[in-house]
C-alpha cells in the first residue's frame, strides 16, 4: 500500500517514512537505503535530513562494510548540520579503526566545539592530547591539550593523569606534586 501510495505521490512523507521503518525492521537494507535517500531529498529540516544521512552511514558501514560511502554519508550529515553528533561520532570511530589519527583529531576537535558541558569538552581535549602523546608521538601538542582539558575543568582526570605522569617522568616534582 505505502509503494502505490508513492507511485501517485513519490514525496509523500508519511509513506516513506514508513516504508523506511519497515525495512529496518525487516533488514531489507538495500530498500532501506533507497527510501532513506527518497526521504532526504524531500525533508527540509536540516537536522532531520542530517540524522537520514547519519542513517544512511550507519548502514553503509555496519551492513555494507562500504567505509568510504559511509565517510560520504556522514560528511553530508555533518554539511547539513554541523551539531549532527551521531555522524561526528561516526566518523571518528571510522578514522580510529583505521588509525588516521589527524583526521581523528578533526573529529574530535568538532566534537569540543558541539559540547556544551564543561566536563564533556574538557574530556574531548584530554583524548586530542592522548593522540598526539601516544599515536602520533608530538609531546607538545600533547601537552598544549591536557593544558587546554585543564583550563576547561581543573578537575579533569585524564588530563591530571597525563600531566603528572609527564612531569614525573621528566622529574619536575613541583609541577607534579600539585597535580
């Protein structure tokens, strides 16, 4: 019924959207995918055509193992709203998988600036300067980012974790004792 529904109507938002649960529901992801795609191009709110993209990703990804449609996916999620964290997240566990630590970094660097909580922004930073002291091995860039998580939330307990290890290690012990 909802396919005859779109024969006469194809943008009919009520029969796509439900023919788009039923094939979720079913695992039907190829006309899962089709609807989804028919659903963007009729939605006009941004944040909801983003979470269609997000979806669309999410499938090319975990169903298709199609990683580079995926990344296209969540691009255009994250073009149409930038706030879109699904497809921020997304693409930062995509990227990790595949050890592309700047393109983490991008990520991540998004994702501080979407995060409203101080603890959440501070933690984000925390990871940037993870990164970069362990994967890409920049100890200064490290530490510009722990200082940064700091300045955010003193309290910030990767950031200290990191910070005092760093200091021990380099012997520095009035700067590590504080922490």
């Amino acid at each position: 019924n909802y396919r005859r529904i779109l024969e006469r109507t194809p943008g009919n938002r009520e029969a796509l959207e439900a023919l788009g649960r039923i094939y979720e529901s079913t695992e039907r992801w190829t006309d899962f995918i089709e609807v989804t795609r028919r659903q963007i191009r009729v939605t006009s709110d941004r944040n909801v055509k983003a979470l269609l993209y997000f979806k669309c990703g999410s499938v090319m990804e975990a169903k298709f193992g199609k990683e580079e449609d995926a990344i296209r996916y969540y691009d255009a999620a994250i073009k149409t709203s930038p706030s879109c964290l699904p497809a921020v997240h997304g693409l930062r566990d995509l990227y990790r998988r595949r050890e592309d630590w700047p393109r983490v970094i991008q990520t991540l660097e998004l994702e501080v600036k979407l995060w409203q909580d101080k603890k959440e922004r501070a933690g984000v930073s925390a990871q940037i300067g993870r990164i970069y002291a362990q994967n890409l091995k920049e100890p200064q860039m490290a530490l510009h980012y722990y200082e940064s998580a700091l300045a955010i939330d003193p309290d910030c307990l990767p950031a200290n974790q990191a910070l005092f290890e760093h200091y021990f290690t380099i012997e520095e012990w009035a700067r590590a004792k504080p922490l």
